[in-house]
C-alpha cells in the first residue's frame, strides 16, 4: 500500500518521533488478531495525524471509521485537556480491541464512540468540528463529504484516508469504489470552501483548510 520505497519510508520513522508503545501494542495486535490488518494506519502516518492534530490543537475530533482506535488515539494526542473525539464505526465486533486500548489511555475520558450508520449518526452530532478525519466505506466518501464539511469550522482541518486506492486511480478500467474514490477527488479539488493538499503517504492522504 506505500508508493515510497520501504527504506525510505523506514528511515522516515527512524528520524520522526517515535511511535507511543501504546500504539505499538495496538498495531501489533490488530496484524496479529484481526482480519485486514492493513486497514490500520501505519506508524508514520499516525505521527502525521497525530502532528497535524497537535498543530490545530481542536477541540472537538470527528473520525468516521474507528477500526482498531489507532487513528483516534493518534488524534487524540493534540486535543485540548477539555477537547473530545466522536469516533464513528459499523463495526461493534471491534469494540472489544478499541475499548481495550482506549481505556488504557490517558485520553480515555474525551473518546466517545458511536456504532451504527455513519449517514444517520452525523447529522445528529449538533457540534462544530476542529478536524475531521474520513476513513471508512469509500462507497459513501462523497454522502460523508456532503454531510461533514457544513460542520467543519473556518480554519478547520479534513483529512482523507485512501485517496490513491491502491494506485487504482489511475487505472481506466474501474470497479465501483474506484469510480467513487475518482469522483471525491476531483470533488474535493474543486470546492471553492477548501484548500487541498494530497500527499502519496500510505494509500494516499488529502488535507482540506476550510476557507
């Protein structure tokens, strides 16, 4: 799923902070014990979150697909002492590990999780959002946009996960969620609301700075 060598992206984590042996713990479990490991975010792009997070210092995180909690735990690390996440996934059977590790952080009282349908859970969340991070069903990435960006604050930050889709973006023969992945990022590059930055990390990652 990297598009930069591994060496590179070895000596990239050698000199970056290191990695929480919290998280360290947790990516080991989730390759060891869980179905599509992949899905986590890797070492590095989790300092990144947790860098970019650090820098917007927010006060209110939404992140729509937990999978394991690593993602949430990186973010969590720049949120103020009265900051919260909203952590969004379909998935309950995971619950089990994200609540394992979301209690054995400090963070544990400003993480609140939401099961069920992301599309009915968002409209409900009556906030203003410092960071949003999209990371789920890539089918409803656009339903997702739609509903996220009115609850962006000026300032605010978007982050998407999965942007590159496996280099199937560039491909012309395309399954659905390519087709999709396609459309939301031609989409995000032309909304006059944000500025976007996509960068080649993992499986590619777009930064939107909403006007």
């Amino acid at each position: 799923m990297n598009f930069i060598n591994d060496e590179i992206i070895n000596y990239a984590n050698d000199h970056s902070e290191s990695e929480p042996i919290l998280l360290k713990n947790l990516y080991r479990e989730t390759n060891l014990e869980v179905l599509n490991p992949r899905m986590i975010s890797s070492p590095l792009q989790g300092r990144l979150l947790s860098f970019l997070s650090k820098l917007i210092n927010p006060k209110n995180i939404l992140e729509i697909g937990t999978y394991t909690g690593y993602s949430a735990l990186c973010l969590c690390e720049g949120l103020k002492k009265n900051g919260v996440i909203h952590t969004v996934d379909k998935n309950e059977e995971l619950s089990k590990i994200q609540k394992k590790y979301f209690n054995r952080s400090i963070f544990k009282s400003q993480i609140i999780q939401h099961f069920g349908n992301a599309k009915n859970i968002i409209p409900k969340l009556n906030i203003d959002f410092d960071l949003i991070f999209i990371d789920a069903d890539k089918e409803n990435y656009i339903k997702y946009f739609d509903l996220v960006v009115p609850k962006l604050k000026s300032g605010g930050l978007l982050i998407t996960d999965n942007v590159l889709w496996s280099g199937k973006v560039l491909s012309e023969d395309n399954d659905n969620e390519t087709k999709i992945i396609k459309k939301y990022n031609t989409l995000i590059k032309n909304d006059t609301r944000l500025k976007s930055l996509m960068l080649p990390i993992r499986d590619g990652l777009t930064l939107s700075l909403k006007n």
